[in-house]
C-alpha cells in the first residue's frame, strides 16, 4: 500500500530531488499530515535533523499525537530512538546508525532500516558517499534485528521517471518477513500496485505533492489489480464502522466515490441503485467524517473508518443497519444528548453543571471500587466509575476515541515508568 511522506524543513513540508535540490515547499505539515493521514501510516522525516543543522522535534512531537506516523531523520543514538518510539511513533526509521547491534537494543517491530543504495550499492553520509557494500548484504546482515526496510533509490529519488522493480523484488526475496517500504521515482498507481503485488509498500513524495499522483487513486490501485473484476459493476464493498471499530453498515465503494471521499474526507459511497454517487447525510444530515481508508488482506474489500453525526449511518434512523447494542459508546451519547438538552431535572445535567458535586462523585465512586472485592460488586461500582469519568470527558469536550487513542500511544511507549503509589 502506499505510505505517504513528509519531508520537514525549517517548519515546512518540502521536497527535494536527490536530497540536494529544492523543488517544492509543501506547505503546512500539520495540513499535509491530516490530508494524507487517510491512507494509515505517514512517514515524518526531519531533514534538518538528518543534515545536523537543526531541528523539528517539537513539530514532529505534534504530529506523531495527531496521527499515526514513522519517524525518520537524524535518529543516530538509541536515547533519540527510544525518546521518539517514547513520544508515540508508530516506528523509528534508521539510516547511519542502523548496525544489527543497534537495532537489537529496539523492539525488531518498531524499527526499519534504511537502506539508501545507488545502483544496488549502499549510500550514506546524506547520499554523498559510496560504501561499496551491496544493498542485499545490508539487508541480509539487518533481517533479524529490523522489521522493515526503507529502500531508497537514490538515483530516481524526486525524479518521478520510474524505478527499478526488480531491485525491489531482490530486496523483498531477501528481507523475509520483515516489510520493505520503496522510494524514489514512484508516480503512478501502476507503481504503487506492481509493488504491492511484490508484498512491498510505496514510500511516495513528489508525485503526491505535484498532483501527478492521487492518494485515492494510489489506494485502490492493488485492488483494482487483484479482484481481476469479481466486485460486481466494478465496486468495492465498503464495511463502514466508526471510531472504535463498530460495524455500522455495508456499502459500495467505486473509484469515483473513493476519490470523492478523500479528496473531501467526508462518507462518499457509490449507490448501486441510483447508479450515482451517494453522500451521506446530505438530505437527513447524518454525514460523516471520513478518517481512514483501508484495504483488506485479500485487497477486494474496503474499510472506511468515520466519525458519525446525527442519528446515524442507518437509513431506518438508527446508528448501525444491524441490532444496536448499548456500550460505552451508546453511554456516551445518552450522556452528550443530556448535556445538550439543558434540562436542569436530570441528573446528568446536574453532574456536569453544579460545581463540585463531578468531583465529589468521582472520589466516592473511586473509593468504593477501590474497596470491592468481590466480582459483582467490582462490576456494580466499576459501572459507577465508568459512567462519571465519561460525564468528565463530555464536560471537557472529550471523547472516548480521545482516551482510546491516548491509551494507544502509551501502548507505544519502550521506557517504563515503575508502577508505585503517589505519597
């Protein structure tokens, strides 16, 4: 699939051909990184940091808790590299200092090697100096201690003239099961599904940033290339869940319609009676917020993660098109519609506007599950627990996925603080 990059300069979004020439500025990162963060993962790199002439760590700190992100550029002891797996990337990409001892002292998932190469010889020293060693000697020394390879030709990089595929296929042969990412000279969906079908993924730039690649396109490149038109009409199914992973429906996803719907980040679907595009919530004001766009294993089907509005996704007013369940999420909207009421009788009301009564409730609640012990009783007081601390994040204007996601880039973190009572 693709992996969409950022190259930070000085606080921009840039690219460079060949890592030396400027081309173009790419505006705001932040911009950038939400408009890409459709396709999954985005590779941040900091090439003032790789250059030794600066710094955009306290950006990047902004970016990797926005979404998800590989971090990359100027990661050269293993304190950068635990701080940035630390502060919630989703992994660390290693140039110079990617030795198998380095690595080693990493978890293998979290770390991709980059291997920058000039007709299969590795480069390095910002691609100025030629090492003399074979791309797939680094590969092979590197395979047990990195779970992925960043290969960059560097020679195609920026120049959007095509690259070599079959160097890619003898860099995937050889990196087992740890993935290879590929850059430079990657412009067209073609590009992007040949590697795909090669069990490698496309690192992509400049043709995104010049319009001569689109992100939707990119996306549904492998799989127009593996259902060999098996989905009926030439459409894709599309399961839609929301935020957590919760199922709403099924619907059906053409070209067009993913086009539409990442070009806007809005539910875009394709209506298979109606013949036309279909957007959601346009007459009953049910829309959504297109958040991701995910292929599945087989690359025959869709996945459109959203953030549901009004009602919900079911035509039938309610929130799914199969049996609702309650949950915390359904808690929390009872609890959302309570505070945008303003009715002064109910007790939710209550709990979010008189003042101290949240806290008070909160400690009392805390004490007492503190105290349970016996598993009923565990349940009854977590249930108490539970429904204030989501009254909490209504009157603070969080959410659930807020706390789901904060609780996921902890699950990232290596340094382990030690689990003691506070005096």
């Amino acid at each position: 699939m693709i992996v969409p990059s950022i190259d930070l300069m000085n606080g921009r979004a840039v690219q460079l051909r060949r890592g030396r020439e400027f081309v173009l500025d790419g505006g705001d990162p932040l911009e950038r990184l939400d408009e890409f963060a459709v396709a999954g993962e985005v590779a941040v790199v900091d090439l003032d940091a790789a250059l030794g002439r600066g710094s955009n760590a306290a950006l990047i700190r902004t970016m990797v808790r926005r979404h998800r992100c590989r971090v990359g550029g100027g990661i050269r002891t293993l304190d950068a590299a635990r701080g940035w797996l630390d502060a919630g990337a989703e992994r660390i990409v290693v140039g110079t200092a990617a030795t198998p001892e380095f690595c080693a002292s990493l978890p293998r998932n979290r770390v991709v090697a980059a291997v920058d190469c000039v007709g299969g010889e590795v480069v390095v020293d910002g691609w100025r100096a030629a090492t003399g060693q074979p791309m797939l000697d680094a590969i092979r020394q590197l395979a047990p201690y990195a779970g992925g390879f960043l290969l960059t030709q560097v020679e195609h990089e920026g120049g959007m003239q095509g690259f070599d595929l079959d160097l890619v296929r003898s860099a995937v042969a050889t990196a087992g099961d740890a993935r290879v990412t590929a850059a430079g000279g990657i412009t067209t969906p073609r590009d992007v599904a040949e590697l795909d079908r090669l069990g490698a993924d496309a690192q992509v730039g400049m043709a995104l940033y010049s319009g001569r690649l689109d992100l939707a396109d990119a996306l549904v490149a492998p799989l127009s290339c593996s259902t060999g038109g098996r989905a009926p009409e030439g459409l894709w199914p599309t399961v839609v869940c929301d935020e957590g992973g919760r199922a709403l429906g099924l619907a059906w996803s053409s070209r067009e319609s993913v086009r539409r719907a990442v070009a806007e980040r809005r539910g875009i679907y394709w209506s298979r009676s109606r013949r036309a595009l279909w957007i959601k919530g346009q007459s009953s004001g049910n829309v959504q917020e297109l958040l991701a766009v995910e292929a599945d294993c087989d690359r025959d089907a869709l996945r459109f993660v959203v953030r549901q509005a009004g009602t919900g996704f079911c035509h039938r007013g309610t929130r799914t098109c199969f049996r609702d369940r309650f949950d915390l999420a359904a808690l929390e909207r009872t609890i959302e519609d309570r505070r945008r009421t303003g009715d002064p009788g109910s007790g939710t009301w209550k709990l979010l506007n008189q003042h101290g009564l949240l806290e008070a409730k909160l400690a009392e609640e805390c004490r007492e599950l503190a105290a349970a012990v016996a598993c009923d009783e565990v349940v009854h007081e977590a249930a108490d627990v539970m429904y204030l601390v989501l009254a909490a994040l209504a009157r603070a204007g969080a959410t659930l996925a807020d706390v789901e996601a904060e609780l996921g880039r902890r699950r990232l973190a290596v340094s382990r603080r030690p689990m003691e009572a506070k005096g």
